[in-house]
C-alpha cells in the first residue's frame, strides 16, 4: 500500500510538471529507464568522436580543423555531463564503461557508418546533430532535474554543430561540379541512417509507452522523427541537393512530408553488432581505454596525494 501511495504522489508529481531530484523518491523502474538511456547517450557521444576523428589530419584549412577538433571536444563534454547525470541515480561510471567496452551497452547506430569523405563532415554536423537536436529539445524539458539540465547546455552546442555542418555542406554544394557530388554523395549515404538514430518506429518500440508516462520522453520516435524530416527537407532543397527518397512528397492537407519505406531490418541489424563499423568502433574505444590507462592512475595517485596532505 505504501508503495502505491508513493506511486500516485510520484506520478502526481510529474504529471504537474515538478522534476524529479537525485534525492527524491522514484521507482526503480524509472531509475532503471533512465541509466539505461542516458549511459547509452553518454556512450553515443563518446563513440560519437571516432567519425569525427577520422578526418582531424584531412581537414581542408587550418580553420576546418580548428572548428571539427572544437566539435569533437565538445562531444567528449557532452559524454561527461552524461555520465554525471547518470551517476546522480547510483551507477558508477566506471561500471557504465565497463558495460561499453564489453559490448553489453548500446550506443546510437549513427555511428557504425563510416565516414569516407571530408563532406562526412558536413552531413554528420546538419543531420546527426540536427536529428539529435530535434531529440534532445524534447529531452530538455523532460522529468528527471539532471538529465533535462545537462540536455539544455548540450543543445546550445549541438545548435554550432549544425550550423558548421550545413556551411560545409553549403560550400560544397556551392563549390566545383566534384564537390557537389562529394556532397550529394554525403547526403545520400546519411540520411536514411540518419532518420534511423531517432529510434524504431512506435509501433516497435518497447520502451516509449512508460517513458512518456513519465514524461522522461515527451513526444515518441515518429513524432520527432517526422519533425526531423519536415525541418531536413526545405534546407535539402536550398542546397540544391536530393534527398535519396524517391516516395518523398509534401502532404498540403496535414502540412507534412511523407516519407518511403525504412529499412527496419538494416537498423535492427546494426543494432545487433553488425553494422559496418561496429567492431572497429569497439576496437578504438578499447584501445583508447588501455592507452588512457596510466593517466587515470596518474590521476589518481595525484587525488590520492593531495588529500593526504589536506587530511
Ligand atoms: N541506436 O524502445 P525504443 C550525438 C534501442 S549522440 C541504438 O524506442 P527508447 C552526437 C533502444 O535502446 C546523440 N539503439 O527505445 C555525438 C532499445 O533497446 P534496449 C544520441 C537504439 O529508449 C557525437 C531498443 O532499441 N542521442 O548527438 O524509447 C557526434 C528499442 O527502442 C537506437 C541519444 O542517445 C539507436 N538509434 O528510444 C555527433 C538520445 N534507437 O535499450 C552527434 C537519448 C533505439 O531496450 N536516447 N535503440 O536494449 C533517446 O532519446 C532514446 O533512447 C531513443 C530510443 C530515441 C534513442
């Protein structure tokens, strides 16, 4: 009986729009939920870097360089405002980058493609982050005080993100007759994995029900994915630039597009491990792991240290 009472408060509480604190009372379930997403958002960004990366030494300009080298920082702070937040409901992070590194944590699909040209660049920055916008302005106004928070100074970056990506993709579309193939060839390999990240349509996603219950997800994976698209397809169209979906069309009466068929089973495989990228992003992030191990025992020992001296 108590715990009901505690159940009808708790939803009580959340269905007035009051959040929810580290400290508070919650079911284990909604604690469950949310490690889960925000350690596999924490992860996304993490391995989210390694696309990135790839391009650091081939940037064309010195200021390329400097604004993608910016971006992938970014992320890295991201990843850590993440693992905070998800430290706040009782998981440790290195138990969160040990469910990482041995394959039991998920991270976003996105990012088991690999990025094969420098106009990559540019579609990762106007579709990846602009879908992770569209995402993410939800998730800021969720219930949980952390995660909502953390998601307000992670959008504010996520918006420069875009905006570099859409001006490399406008400077090649605008560029020489290669560039503009090099960037429709971008666009044509992103965006269909791109409109995937967003999650599996509402229909298969066992999670979506409860979390908007607890308005941890205000709006579901269609909701914002259709969003996504009406936003993607005008800015496709002032670039000059195709969207790889010949079933596309503009719906007058309901003011939205339509889009064709999506390859569920691509996404659900990539899911499984079996993306393009997948084992080589599980290597990386291992190696990174053993070659950062020093510092952090570096780091430590330093901790240690110090408050020897200061007890
Ligand atoms: N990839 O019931 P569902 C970034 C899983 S990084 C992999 O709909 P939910 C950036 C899902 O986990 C931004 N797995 O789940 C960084 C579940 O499996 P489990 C990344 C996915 O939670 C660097 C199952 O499928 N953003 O912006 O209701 C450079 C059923 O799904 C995916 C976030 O992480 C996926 N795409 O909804 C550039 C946002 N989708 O866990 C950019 C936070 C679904 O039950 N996360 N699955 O085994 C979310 O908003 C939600 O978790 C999702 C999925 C919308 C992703």
């Amino acid at each position: 009986m108590e715990d009901e009472a505690l159940l009808k408060k708790f939803q009580e509480k959340i269905d007035s729009g009051i959040k929810i604190e580290p400290k508070d009372w919650m079911p284990e379930a909604y604690r469950k939920q949310l490690i889960r997403m925000i350690s596999q958002h924490a992860h996304s960004e993490i391995v989210g870097m390694l696309p990135e990366g790839n391009w650091v030494t081939r940037a064309p300009s010195l200021k390329r360089k400097a604004v993608l080298l910016a971006k992938i920082q970014d992320e890295a702070g991201h990843g850590l405002y993440l693992y905070s937040a998800a430290e706040t409901l009782g998981i440790d992070r290195t138990e969160m980058l040990q469910q990482l590194l041995s394959g039991k944590a998920k991270y976003s699909s996105i990012f088991n493609y690999p990025s094969l040209t420098w106009a990559d660049m540019g579609a990762i920055g106007w579709l990846v982050d602009g879908a992770a916008i569209m995402n993410q302005t939800m998730l800021a106004k969720g219930s949980y005080g952390p995660y909502s928070r953390a998601m307000v100074r992670i959008c504010k970056e996520e918006s420069f993100h875009n905006r570099q990506g859409y001006e490399i993709m406008h400077t090649l579309a605008n560029g020489t007759p290669e560039q503009r193939a090099m960037a429709q060839d971008a666009l044509n390999r992103w965006w269909w994995s791109a409109i995937m990240m967003l999650g599996p349509s509402d229909s298969q996603s066992p999670n979506s029900e409860q979390l908007m219950k607890w308005k941890i997800k205000l709006e579901s994976n269609d909701q914002i994915r259709q969003r996504f698209i009406d936003r993607t397809v005008p800015q496709a169209e002032f670039l000059g630039l195709q969207i790889p979906d010949k079933d596309l069309k503009f719906n007058e009466k309901t003011g939205h597009y339509e889009h064709g068929e999506i390859n569920w089973k691509e996404f659900f495989d990539v899911i499984a491990g079996n993306g393009p990228c997948n084992k080589k992003r599980m290597i990386d992030r291992i190696n990174a792991d053993k070659n950062g191990a020093w510092v952090r025992a570096a780091a430590n020992a330093y901790a240690a240290k110090k408050a020897m001296a200061t007890a």
